[in-house]
C-alpha cells in the first residue's frame, strides 16, 4: 500500500481504515491504542505512509474501527510527541517529514551494494526468479483483482463482529490448521465447485498460496531434489523450490498443458511437479484429460508429489469452472493449493493446502512451529462471509465484471490485432498474453512502457531457460475501461511503430 505525499481520496482513506481493521483483528496482548500507534509508526517508518500524507480524522477512524475516540487520540497524541506525525490547523493531521532532523540517517549507497554483493547463491537465484516488485498497478498489471469493488464496509462489520466474540484462546499460539469454521465452509465450497475430495480435517489454512509452496518444498524434498515446473510457469512457485534448494527442471508447455511425454532421457526424476492444470499460468490454457491421467501415471511412476495450484480457477468465461486434478482418481498423489487473494484482494494473507489424510499432522505441526498460526478473527469473518453467500455473490459479480474487462481490452487492441498482432484465447483467468515476434521487440516494449507509466510483464521471464517465447501478460481485471482504452491506444500505437506488419 504506497500512498503518495498528497491529501488521500476518500478510497485511500477507506483502505488506510480497512488496513488497520485487519491489524487490529489479529489477536495480541497489546492495548488497542498500542496497536494503532504501532500500526501507523511501521507504516510511516517504512514510507508505506509518505511525508505530507494525511491521515483519516480521529471520529472516522473511532467510527469506522470501532473504538473509543480517546483510544484513537491516545495513538495520534504519542505520534505527535515522537514527531511523526504533525497537527495543521484548520487541515488535519498529516505525517510529518520525521526523516530530517530527526537524527535518522539515509543508509548509504555504498553499504546497500555491499549487501547485495554478499548475498549467497541461493538468494541470488531467487531475486532471479522474483522479477521486478512494483506498487504501481496500472493496467495491465497481471494478477491484480478489482480491489475497488470488493465489499468493504460488509466486510469490516464482519471482522467488528468476529473481533468482539473472540475466545480468549485464539490470542495463544495456535495449532489446529485453521478456524474450524473456515475449513468447515471451504470443504462444502470445493467439493462442490471444484469436484475435490476432501473432509475439513483435510484442509490447512495458510497465510497465502507462497507459504504453502514453502511447506510442500521444505516437508517433501530434501536440497538437490528435481521439481518440475510448467515452462513457461509461474515465478513465484519457482522462488519457493529455489529458496528451499530444490533443482527446477522445466516442463514444457503447449496448447494442450504441461507435457510429462516430452521430459527429455536422463532427466532427474522429479520430488515434486508443480502445475496449474485448470488454468495455465501464464498461458492460460487448460490441461487435457488425457494429459491428466498422464501425469498422475509420471507421479506415480516416480513416488513424486503433484502440486496442484489452482489460482483463479473461479473466473471460466466460456464453461463451468474446470473439475480438480485432485478429485480426479481416488488417493491421487496431490496436494491441491488455493489462495483468496485473487478472488478476494492480496493483502487479505490467507490461503490453504487439502491434504492427504497421511500429511495433515506433520503439516499442521510444521506449520505451526515454522509460521505460527494467526488471523483466526479474519479467518472466522471470511467463514461467515462464505457461508452467508457473499463470496459466492462476490465471485459472480468478478466474473461478469472481468469478462466485461477483457472484451475492452481486445476493442482497444483490436487495431494492433488486425495488424496481426495475436492475443491467447482468454476462456479464464485475469489475463491475456500477446505474442510477439522477438525477445528485443518484447525488451524494447516494456522499456518504453516503463517511460510512459504502464507496466509491461514479458513473456519471457516466466522460462526457467532460453530460448524463449516473447510476449506480453497484460493484466485488466484491477484496471477501469478508461485505464484499459488509454493503455491498449499507447501499446498498439507502440508496437505498430517499432515495426509491426503492415496490412493496409
């Protein structure tokens, strides 16, 4: 949440507010007051919160939070008094620019290089993998839901609600896997929706898909472990294996999914295999049942475990969403990985692995020991926002809405397309990929991308190795029709001068 140096609209404030309900929702021994005072700190301290940034007033914030306006002053006056924050009359109260004269020093530049030097490999070849981090979502930001339309004040009153009939237990350590509530509400969900065979027991809540790619890779693989990975296949999964030592191997691909049959001879035989069968990302195509039963015949063949991410499975344009790998044969070697953060927002944290019944207690103990369980009042807001329909509600809405979305960004395509431009079938998903003739088109597009304030994602960084496919993921599912018709105009403008064909 980067919130520039400059009175906040009234959405910014809403998500400052928003922000802070979660904060506040997490168990803690800590005062209220010492918790909003903290909260706001870290936040200015990490210029998540920039010098001349003002805040919400202490009535919206006592209102919308739900506390007393002295609990909420108290936070404001210590800030005050430490100098983060300063009051202009008239105006409000605003961060204060703390850096200067504070005594705080600017790290130099020098010291920064030399960290970065000694990073070890394994940490090098997982910033390889990462890409480049931004907090700008432009238009065609991959993999950014419409944040604006998520529910927000049902959503508050449901974690008011949750925080105010919280049991004492849920501010110890946890270790259950999860509110029993939230796994309770997600099982009815999948087997219904997604045909997965599950019971609640089954299901290990996590603070998002990442952390469940973590366990997997360090409770099934020992370093130096093969895992197959869809190439090209998605970066973050990739960081994972990387960062606990595992070797990714590439599979390849093509219009059908994944491929185990093209594994070339001596190939390591895999640990695991990581997968996104209902939606390839980022491709977008589905995997074949004949390729399913393929590869549930190579991860037995092998003893290896079937990682099945099924990331933005709810958003099928064309069909009903695609049935699970997992439920596809009776004690299928899969674990299934989901995550809220697509069809909910990212900064919600949650997710969940269904586990084999053999891997849910030395799971639930990893994780608890590893992580440590938390969020149990969001947790038990997100089952009552199952369960009283607004997600399924919600999902309904995103996808009409992001169907409408991608027909916007093919009219403001369609000059280039007719050009000869080709653009993936976009049946699912947030998504479309534009193919492009070369790796130096593909360079030269996101550079100039970068000059005009519009963020291009290459194709090619989501292969493990050359040679690569150049492209475009062009996001549009957090984007408005304006934002779309403005950046589809600059890219065909764009990739027509840098030497499209020519079919006039």
């Amino acid at each position: 949440m980067k919130i520039e140096p400059a009175t906040p609209s009234h959405a910014r404030r809403l998500w400052i507010i928003d922000a802070l309900a979660m904060q506040l929702a997490s168990p803690s021994t800590r005062t209220l007051s010492q918790r909003l005072y903290q909260s706001l700190r870290d936040w200015i301290q990490q210029g998540q919160l920039g010098a001349g940034s003002a805040l919400p007033s202490s009535r919206q914030l006592a209102r919308e939070l739900g506390l007393g306006r002295n609990t909420v002053l108290a936070a404001v006056d210590r800030l005050t008094a430490e100098g983060f924050v300063e009051t202009r009359q008239g105006a409000g109260v605003f961060v204060a620019a703390w850096q200067s004269g504070s005594g705080a020093e600017a790290i130099p530049a020098s010291t920064a290089v030399a960290v970065t030097q000694e990073l070890s490999d394994r940490g090098q070849r997982i910033l390889d993998f990462s890409g480049v981090l931004s907090n700008r979502h432009t238009a065609f930001a991959p993999g950014v839901p419409a944040l604006d339309q998520f529910p927000r004040e049902r959503w508050q009153r449901l974690l008011r609600r949750h925080y105010q009939r919280a049991p004492v237990e849920w501010h110890d350590y946890q270790h259950q896997g999860g509110v029993p509530a939230l796994r309770e509400a997600l099982c009815d969900y999948l087997r219904l929706s997604r045909s997965v065979r599950c019971r609640p027991q089954q299901i290990l809540i996590t603070q998002g898909a990442q952390q469940g790619f973590e366990l997997i890779a360090r409770l099934l693989a020992d370093a130096g472990d093969a895992v197959w990975v869809e190439e090209p296949g998605y970066g973050g999964a990739q960081s994972c294996f990387v960062a606990a030592g595992l070797n990714p191997i590439p599979l390849a691909v093509d219009e059908d999914g994944a491929n185990v049959n093209r594994v070339p001879d001596g190939t390591p035989a895999p640990r695991l295999i990581y997968v996104t069968p209902s939606h390839q990302y980022p491709s977008g195509v589905t995997l074949t049942l004949p390729r399913r039963m393929a590869l549930l015949e190579a991860a037995s063949r092998h003893g290896a475990w079937i990682i099945e991410d099924d990331y933005d499975s709810e958003f099928r344009y064309a069909s009903a969403p695609i049935a699970s790998l997992q439920g596809l044969v009776d004690n299928a070697p899969v674990i299934y990985v989901g995550t809220f953060s697509k069809v909910l927002y990212p900064g919600l944290r949650l997710g969940y692995l269904v586990l084999p019944d053999a891997l849910v207690e030395p799971f639930t103990r990893a994780n608890a020991r590893l992580h440590r369980e938390g969020q149990y009042v969001a947790q038990a807001a997100l089952a009552a926002f199952i369960a009283e329909g607004h997600f399924v509600r919600h999902v309904s809405r995103m996808r009409e809405l992001y169907r409408w979305r991608q027909a916007k960004l093919r009219e403001a395509l369609a000059p280039a397309v007719a050009r000869g431009l080709v653009l993936s079938a976009g049946q699912a998903g947030m998504h479309l990929v534009a193919e492009l003739e070369s790796v130096e088109l593909e360079t030269e597009l996101v550079a100039r991308g970068r000059e005009a304030g519009i963020l291009l994602s290459p194709l090619s960084r989501y292969y493990l190795k050359p040679p690569a496919k150049a492209g475009l993921v062009l996001g549009y599912a957090g984007a408005t029709d304006a934002e779309i018709a403005t950046a589809g105009h600059w890219l065909c403008s764009a990739w027509r001068e840098l030497g499209a064909p020519d079919r006039d």
